[in-house]
C-alpha cells in the first residue's frame, strides 16, 4: 500500500511527505535535486527499495520546498530554509532525533543539517553525495548541456542513461522517468535549482560533522564522480567509505542495490555513540561599536551608558526576529549565534539599519565554523576567525568569509569581493566578501 502523503508547516510553506515502516529506528530520507513521493512507488525497483528501507526503520520522506507536491516559491531556496523544511517534517512525525540520508544533491542539505543539529542526528548517511558541485557537472559546458536538455527535451525521459546506465534498454523506465522529470520540476525551476546549487561548495564544514558518518558510492558512478564520495569520506572526521562496483547512480538500480541498502540498515541498527551535542557548525556574528572610546569621552559616562542601553535594546530587538542565540555582550558589541548564514546576514543588515537611526556606527563579521556551545559560551578556532574578520571591517561593514558566502547561494545576497587577507593568529589566508545591500 502507497503511504499516504501528508504536508508539515514550515514557515509559510508545505511540505509534502510521507511516513512509512515499523522499524526499530527513525529515518530521514533526503532526495536528490527533484522528487515527487508518490511517483517513486509506480516503479518497481525504487517501491521494492523503499520498502527495504521500511523493514528496519521508521521512514520519513518529503519533496523539497519547490519540487513535487510541496508548495511552489518565488524565490530559490536558501540551504537553512531547506534544513527548516527537514525540521518541520521531523517536527510533524514525532522524530526528536534520527539517521539522516541524503541522496546526490541531497547530500548537501544533509551534511549541513547534521552539522547544525548534531542533537537530532544519530547518523548521516550520504549516497551518490558530493562537496562540490564541480564531481556532478565538472565543467560549464556539461552544464550547459544539461540545460539544453531541460530547454528542449524535459519530460521525455532521455536523461534516464545518465542516471541509470543498466536500465537502458528498459523502455517502461524510460516512460517513467519521463513522469519523474516532468513531475518533480518544470524545467525554469531545474534551471533556476541548478543555477543555486552550481554555488554551493560544502567542503568548509565538513570537518566540523561530529555524528557517525557512512558514504556510499559506485565506482564508476556515471552522473557523480567517485572523487566527491571519497572527498567526503576524507573530510568528515571518522566516516567509513563503502565504495560499490557499477556505473548507476540511483541507489535502487543496478545489481547492487540491495547491498546498498543492507549497508544502510547494518549502519544505523548498530551500537552508534551518541554525538557531542554541545559542538556544532554555527554562523557567528560579531557587532562592535566604531570609535567607542572616542564616544565615551566626548558624551561622559551617563549620555553613554543611555546610549549603549539604546544599542543593546535595539540589537536585541532583531536577534529575537531572527531566531538568534545570544551568546555574550561585549560591552560595545554582541557575539552571537544564527543556525543558518543567510539569516546572520540579514539580521546583521537589520542591526546596521536600527543603529543608524540611533545614530550609532557599527561594523560587523561573519564566519560559519563547528563551535563549542558548551557552558553557554562559544569556544574554538571559528570564534576568532571571525573576531579577525570583524577587525577588517570598517565603519557599516558588513565582511563575511568565503565559506558564509558559499553557503547563501541563492539567497539573493550579494558581495563586493575584499580579496585574501592574512588573519592574525590564523595560520592560513582567507577570501573576505563585503556585504552589498
């Protein structure tokens, strides 16, 4: 029987998913760049490999915000608001922590969640996944020849062979696939999804996934190189790499595609040691007032702490709209924490913009690193690179690092490139970005 797809709330958006399974563990499953949950029982390969899934774990899947059943958006999705999508679903089922898997592009979103949320992950799992866009499309002209494809042949199912070589010949695959395009997608918004994720790099945060970590890929994996699961393999701290013979690149194809999901099962039913939930990947945000020694001496000790009062209310007043995490107060300054870059930004733009009518100058940075949380302060080597970043800046600055910019792609925000600097303290260079509003 086909589960029954259900739709969660995040934000403003639905999200359509499905539960499935009587397991012994909760599993979240993550497609790739487009989906459509209820076409993937109409082919009987993937509905025999989703009920494999179901025979060891709890199963919840969904269609990303803009693909499949769940709502449409006007604007590309930012990676936090599809990590709020993820919670949102979790939230819906009851699932307080589970496995994360995240299929090719899926992958991405995983590896980021798993990161951010250690507390609610009790594994990761990334199949066919990659770091960087360029082991799916290595160079621009395989893209633009993918977007050609989409222009004038999306629907018709030809793109099957790069997916899934083994089923060439199999003409009712074919027709399906067909359906999955033209279900999952309509070709301006793969074009749009895949302009987004050709900017997104992951790499930076890799070493900062601190849950079990098993990477499964196929060798000669046609559409993903095997490079990007062995990169990932390589970067995240203890991940075990099982690397399987065959070209196919969807997990339910091929000859393997049972082993590939009895890898799965093994992983996740076994004894996995509770992650460090304390350290997680975090976006930092430092504030400071520009010239407050200055300031001090020219208003006197009351007309300042009036206006430092003002200061605090009104930053306050934003870290509240944009779900901050105050870490400490500075005195002239805040550092704080965001789960996702994109909102740091914004929420610094919106504290740059109300200290302004205080008439208050301030400059600010970004970094996006694992932190340790622990005891309510924030340590570790991401702390200072951005404490350096901040130091950069100047009067209504907003400087960002190269790994913040990476990770807003398509967000909308832009930046003005400030080139590499040398951070002191910080053994190598880093490509500083300024914030355009």
């Amino acid at each position: 029987m086909t589960p029954v797809t259900r739709y969660a709330k995040s934000g403003e958006v639905h999200i359509a998913y499905q539960l499935f399974g009587e397991g012994s563990v909760n599993l979240v499953y993550i497609p790739g760049f487009i989906s459509h949950i209820e076409n993937y029982w109409n082919e009987p390969a993937y509905a025999r490999w989703l009920r494999s899934l179901a025979g060891f774990a709890r199963v919840v899947m969904f269609d990303k915000r803009g693909t499949g059943l769940s709502d449409r958006v006007e604007q590309l999705p930012t990676i936090e608001e599809r990590m709020d999508d993820a919670r949102a679903v979790m939230d819906a089922v009851g699932f307080e922590r589970a496995a994360i898997i995240g299929i090719s592009e899926g992958g991405s979103l995983a590896a980021v969640f798993a990161a951010t949320y250690p507390e609610r992950c009790t594994a990761l799992i990334l199949y066919g996944a990659f770091a960087r866009f360029s082991q799916w499309f290595p160079t621009e002209e395989s893209l633009k020849s993918f977007f050609a494809y989409v222009e004038s042949n999306w629907g018709s199912g030809n793109s099957f062979i790069r997916f899934a070589p083994s089923r060439q010949n199999d003409l009712a695959f074919k027709d399906w696939w067909g359906r999955f395009e033209r279900l999952g997608a309509s070709p301006s918004a793969v074009i749009k999804l895949q302009q987004m994720n050709s900017q997104i790099e992951i790499a930076g945060i890799l070493p900062s996934i601190n849950v079990p970590t098993l990477v499964i890929h196929r060798i000669d994996d046609v559409a993903v190189s095997i490079e990007g699961g062995r990169e990932l393999a390589r970067l995240i701290p203890g991940a075990r790499l099982v690397e399987f013979p065959g070209a196919d690149h969807l997990p339910y194809t091929g000859e393997n595609s049972d082993e590939v999901c009895n890898v799965i099962g093994e992983f996740i039913t076994g004894s996995m040691p509770s992650p460090m939930a304390d350290r997680v990947l975090a976006t930092l945000l430092f504030t400071d007032i520009v010239h407050s020694t200055e300031q001090v001496e020219f208003l006197g000790d009351r007309r300042w702490r009036d206006l430092l009062s003002s200061h605090d209310a009104a930053i306050r007043a934003e870290l509240h709209r944009f779900r901050a995490h105050e870490v400490k107060s500075l005195g002239d300054g805040f550092l704080v924490t965001f789960d996702g870059p994109a909102r740091a930004i914004r929420c610094a733009l919106a504290i740059r913009d109300a200290l302004g009518q205080l008439g208050i100058g301030v400059r600010m940075g970004v970094h996006t690193g694992e932190v340790d949380l622990g005891g309510g302060d924030a340590r570790g080597i991401a702390v200072h690179i951005t404490a350096r970043v901040l130091d950069l800046a100047g009067m209504g600055e907003i400087l960002v690092s190269r790994t913040v910019k990476d990770l807003v792609a398509g967000s909308g925000l832009s930046f003005e490139d400030c080139g590499c600097h040398a951070l002191k303290g910080i053994n190598e260079s880093w490509q500083l970005f300024r914030v355009i509003q």
